[in-house]
C-alpha cells in the first residue's frame, strides 16, 4: 500500500467517529503529512483506525514566522539569535527546546509600537506530547469543528513593549494583518489577572500558511516577571509546569505522532521512533507514548 491517501478517506466518516486531527489547516501539508504516515505500517494503522493528533514540528515554517511577525513590527530589528532551554521537570529532554529572540530599537521612528523584542517557542517533542495527555482527558485530542490539534500552542511567539499599552497596540496592529487569516481565541490576563498575578494578553491565530500559532502580548516588567531569571517564582513558567504536570494525563483511547521536519525529504526516507514519557508523570491513565517521525539521516 503507497502513502497516496486521500485526506478524505481519513476525515471524520460520520459525525460521531473519531478524526485526524492537525496542527495547520493547510490541505497540501495535510495531505503531505498524511502521506508520510501512510507509508509506515504502524502510523498507517494509526491513520486508519483514526483518532490521532499529528503534530507538524516545521521548523523552517516556525522561524520564517517569526521573521515574518519582527518585519511587520519594525524592519529594522537585529538578526535572530537561539538558545536552548535547560530542562525542568521529569519529562523533559536536553534541551526541552529552544527559543529564537529578534530584539528591536524602541526609539527607532519605524517602531511605533516601541517593540522591545519579540521570542518564538516551538516546543519540543516531549512537551507536546505532555499538553495533548494534559488536554484530552478533558477535551479530547481533536477540535471537531475544523479538525485542527486541541493543543493549540505547539508554535508561539511573543511580542514585549515597553508599557502595557505598548502590548496592547502590537496586539491590535498584528492580529489585523493580512499575515493573519483569522483569529480563534482571545484572553486578556490585565484585564483578569490569573491567581498568581501573571498579566499578558494571549492570541490564538491561524497564519496564511495554515499554521495556528499562539500569541502573546506583554509589557517589559510583566515580561521578566513571568518568563526571565528575574522571574516571580510564584507565577513563572516553570511553576505552571510544576502544577500543571500533577494533573491528570491521559490519550483517551487516541494516538499522537510528532512529524519533525518534513519538507522536501521524500515520505519514505523518515525514521519513526516510540517517544514514552508515561514513567515521568506522576499521574497517568495509560501509556503515554507518541510516534515520532524525522528524517534519516543517511
């Protein structure tokens, strides 16, 4: 059996069975990526015993849009830097992923917005395999609505202004752009701060390249608070995590596959490897466990 299965055949077969779920509403990579797993037995049984998250880690796509979002900002801002994260919690890889920061000069006459800096989060296998365990035993792995990933913020990417009007107007100038095809959701955490103090304006899109991307929105003081060194330990990232890997995780009777990198490499030349992290959660129901894919590399 050849990869060429029509998206169709593997779309939900009635209104109450189980779907592929993406992470991009782009019908060429979603059927690029269908593809790929078809040409594996074990994600081809996947695909049609149907509900499965595929994950779509496009690097490429993730960078191209962060460059994209820092020259609809400002284009005169600085080249892209990368570090890695150190990992945190028990589940975590080395490195638990990387951030890419673009930083801007907020006196410049072309930053309006006196834009300090924008970071993208991709995150990493792990760690989305972790949110979608997170997720579904509430939500499911799959929005049925428009068949995208429930896990909305496998790619992110954060804009930081010198006040929280600052935030406010680079959230009104880039959720208008034509970049933007539509947004799905909106919160604002200034205006409804969560418990531990955390203020930010977060926006979940989805691009014209089909990806949905999440977005946040915040001002310099709230921004080192939240995510730097100096960070509030009560309300930095790395608490959430603490709290959030104590719930429940569970697939549900689902299944997730990782796709990482797939562009131009033929489907038939990718490795699949098991990625279990069920012995690093404290709280499990089932195994916890995902499908891999990248590209050989020989």
């Amino acid at each position: 059996m050849n990869g060429n299965l029509g998206l169709e055949q593997l779309a939900v077969r009635a209104h109450n069975e189980p779907a592929i779920g993406y992470n991009t509403v782009n019908e060429q990579r979603r059927q690029l990526l269908t593809d790929a797993l078809a040409e594996n037995p074990q994600t081809r049984e996947l695909l049609q015993r149907g509900n499965v998250a595929v994950f779509d880690r496009n690097y490429g796509a993730h960078t191209t849009i962060l460059y994209a979002l820092a020259e609809m900002v400002d284009q005169a801002h600085s080249p892209i830097k990368r570090r890695a994260v150190p990992p945190t919690l028990p589940h975590h890889s080395d490195p638990a992923g990387y951030i890419e920061t673009i930083t801007f000069d907020p006196r410049s006459t072309s930053n309006p917005y006196h834009a300090l800096r924008i970071y993208g989060r991709l995150k990493a296998d792990d760690s989305a395999l972790e949110k979608a365990a997170r997720d579904a035993g509430e939500k499911g792995l799959i929005r049925p609505e428009d068949g995208l990933t429930v896990v909305r913020d496998l790619k992110g990417a954060t804009l930081v202004g010198e006040t929280a009007e600052d935030a406010y107007a680079l959230e009104e100038h880039v959720t208008k752009l034509p970049f933007v095809a539509r947004m799905i959701e909106r919160k604002d955490y200034y205006e409804n701060p969560k418990a531990s103090g955390y203020k930010a304006l977060h926006a979940t899109a989805i691009l014209q390249n089909g990806y949905q991307v999440e977005l946040h929105f915040v001002d310099d003081k709230n921004d080192a608070l939240n995510n730097t060194d100096r960070s509030d330990e009560s309300r930095s990232h790395q608490a959430l995590e603490k709290e959030r890997i104590q719930k429940l995780h569970t697939l549900a009777g689902g299944s997730v596959v990782i796709v990482n990198n797939l562009g131009t490499f033929d489907p038939r030349g990718m490795n699949l490897n098991l990625l279990d992290i069920t012995d690093n959660l404290p709280n499990t129901e089932g195994m916890i466990c995902a499908y891999v894919m990248q590209p050989s590399l020989n």
